[in-house]
C-alpha cells in the first residue's frame, strides 16, 4: 500500500514511543523538549517510573540546550495499553528490546493500530527494515530511524527503508527527523549496521580482543580515544582527519605513505567469542573506571560533556 501519512511533517503534533527503556525514554526526553505531546507505552510494571525519573534527569541538559516553546514535562502520557497509545499519534518512535521476532511482530500490531498512513519509525541498531517487514503488514510506512545515545543530545539519526517501504515514508520520515530538530543522514539502500554503528563495530570488536587478549585495560582503550582521535571526531570526520595526515598532499599521499600498512596484521576483525571470561573483563574494567561514580553520576557527566562539545563547536549557539 502506498504511504500517504495524514498530516505534512511540519504540522506533527503527537507523537508516539513505544517501548520507554534506555533509547525510548531517551525519545519520550527529546519530543518533550521539541514541544511535542507525547503519549508512551512499555509493558514493564515499573516502566512510567523509571520512564519519569529518566526525563526528569535528561531536562536539566535539555534546558541548557533550549526548550521549544510550550515544552513541558506534563505533556507526557503514559497509556495502559499500546492501542491508547498510538490512536490518535501523528508519528511512531518504535524503542523495544533488539529481538527480530519481537519487532516484527510489534511493528505488524502498529500498522493495525495507527491510523492510516501514519509513519512508524523503528530505533533498531542494526537489522535491515526488509527483515522486520512482515505477511499481511502495512509494509509501506515502516522505516528504520536509528538514533545514538541519549537521543536527546546526540543529533543524529539515520533513516532508511526495506523493500516494502515506500520511498514516499522515507522521505517523509527525514523531513520530521529534521522538522524535529534531528540531524538527518538518509540512506538509499539498506547495510546492515547502518552507517555508523558499521563503524563503531569495528572499533568495538578490536577492543574486545585487547582485551580477551589481556593487551590492553578497559581504561587504556578508553583513553586512547577520548584523549586521542575522539577528539577530533567530535567536529572533523575520521576520513577528512585523514586527509590531513598526508600534509599538504592531503588524501593522495596519505594513502600512497600509509596505503600499504592497510595489509599488515594491526585488525582482526572477525568477532572474538564473547566468552564469560571477556564478559567479566568488560564489566570490571568498566567498574573500575566509573570508581565512585554511579550511572545517574556517569549520565550527568556524559549529557554535560557532549553539551560542551556542541558548544565549543559551535552547534548550540555561543561559541565559534
Ligand atoms: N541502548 C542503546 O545505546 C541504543 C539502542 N538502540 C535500539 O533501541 C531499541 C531499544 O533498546 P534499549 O532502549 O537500549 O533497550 P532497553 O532494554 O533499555 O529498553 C527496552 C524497553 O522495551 C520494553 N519492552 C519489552 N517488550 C516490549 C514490547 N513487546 N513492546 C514494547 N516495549 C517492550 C522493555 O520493558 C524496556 O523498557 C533497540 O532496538 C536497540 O537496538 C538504538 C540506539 C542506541
Ligand atoms: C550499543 N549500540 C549498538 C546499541 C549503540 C547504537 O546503536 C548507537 C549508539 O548510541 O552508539
């Protein structure tokens, strides 16, 4: 069926989250704070505390970065069931637990219970929308809009469709991304990872064989990013940053001086076994480098950092 969603993107006023756990609770932070009503849904007993407790703790940083007008907290809806929820939704931010059965089943249940048309967003981190599609749905408007962590400061999402979505959904979905206050990359065709979770797991997979491998701690990995190139990434991408170590012959002589070391063994890219020793590792070098720091200690200095560097960088007004 062809997507034709009820309003233009620009004249959203209700949004729905369904599934209100780390990245939904994240979302429900972010509409708020752009002025939206938002209705939630997470079948967790206990998910409409923990759901308020998160957008309390993210409003601080989001009134440092500039409330929409009209935006409150008290907009927020929590609804017993997934059918209040989205009744009367002009937009659907899907947040359930990383299970492909799950979501396709979820995400089938949705186009049943939205009205017609309406465009419904799954945050997954990595599965191509053309395995969520599923017999009988309404194919046409489900679209992947993959955001990062907290979705209320880190601007980027990046939106793709299946090959049962309408390229009309798509669009559509860019533009309230945009609309939103998102930073919006629109994909053509489908990866699995999207762009930059592909990248990120790259990164990650190496890190977890330093250190299955004991080569080097939790903390020194960490370091070697946030004192290292994580610093420039935060303005200038890893490919541009690149460019630049080749000098003034840029990306040409950076890659006839370094091309050849492409070849030597520094990667091992194949997944190293997640064994419940590395598991351990992971969870007590992490320990250890929080200390006395709790998660709530860990989330403040976190959503106040990446204020900061939005700031330096000039992306939230202020500085140049
Ligand atoms: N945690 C992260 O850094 C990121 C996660 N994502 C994606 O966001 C989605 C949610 O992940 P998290 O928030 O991290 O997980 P989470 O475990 O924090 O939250 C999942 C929530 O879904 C609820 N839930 C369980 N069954 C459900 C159902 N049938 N329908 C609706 N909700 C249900 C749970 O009660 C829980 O509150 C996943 O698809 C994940 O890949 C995307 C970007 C980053
Ligand atoms: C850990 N993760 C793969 C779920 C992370 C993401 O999907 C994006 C992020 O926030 O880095």
């Amino acid at each position: 069926m062809t997507a034709t969603p009820p309003l233009a993107p620009e004249d959203v006023r209700k949004v729905a989250c369904i599934g209100a756990g780390v990245i939904g609770g994240g979302w429900v932070a972010h509409f708020l704070a752009r002025g939206y009503d938002v209705t939630a849904w997470d079948p967790a007993d206990d998910a409409e505390e923990k759901l308020r407790r998160l957008v309390s703790a993210a409003w601080p940083a989001l009134e440092q970065m500039g409330l929409a007008e009209g935006a409150s907290q008290d907009r927020l809806t929590v609804t017993p069931t997934l059918a209040e929820a989205v009744a009367d939704a002009d937009f659907v931010q899907e947040s359930a637990p990383e299970k492909l059965e799950l979501k396709r089943s979820l995400l089938a249940e949705l186009t049943d219970a939205t009205r017609d048309g309406v465009i419904i967003a799954s945050s997954t981190s990595g599965y191509p929308m053309s395995d969520m599609h599923s017999d009988g749905a309404d194919n046409g408007r489900l679209v992947v809009g993959h955001p990062f962590n907290p979705p209320y400061l880190i601007p980027l999402v990046e939106v793709v469709g299946g090959e049962k979505t309408d390229r009309a959904a798509v669009e559509w979905a860019s533009r309230f991304y945009d609309v939103a206050g998102k930073s919006v990359i629109t994909m053509d065709r489908e990866l699995p990872g999207f762009i930059a979770n592909r990248l990120q797991e790259a990164l990650w997979r190496e890190a977890l064989h330093m250190v299955a491998n004991g080569e080097a701690s939790v903390q020194d990995i960490d370091d070697s990013i946030t004192e290292g190139p994580g610093l420039r990434w935060a303005f200038m991408g890893p490919l541009l940053t690149f460019a630049l170590a080749g000098g003034e012959g840029g990306m040409g002589h950076m890659l006839d001086h370094f091309g050849p070391s492409l070849k030597s063994p520094w990667t091992r890219l194949e997944a190293p076994e997640l064994t419940r020793e590395l598991r351990d590792a992971m969870v007590e070098g992490c320990e250890a480098e929080a200390g006395e720091r709790t998660y709530a200690d860990l989330v403040a200095e976190r959503d106040q950092g990446v204020i900061n560097v939005l700031r330096a960088t000039g992306r939230l007004g202020g500085a140049e």
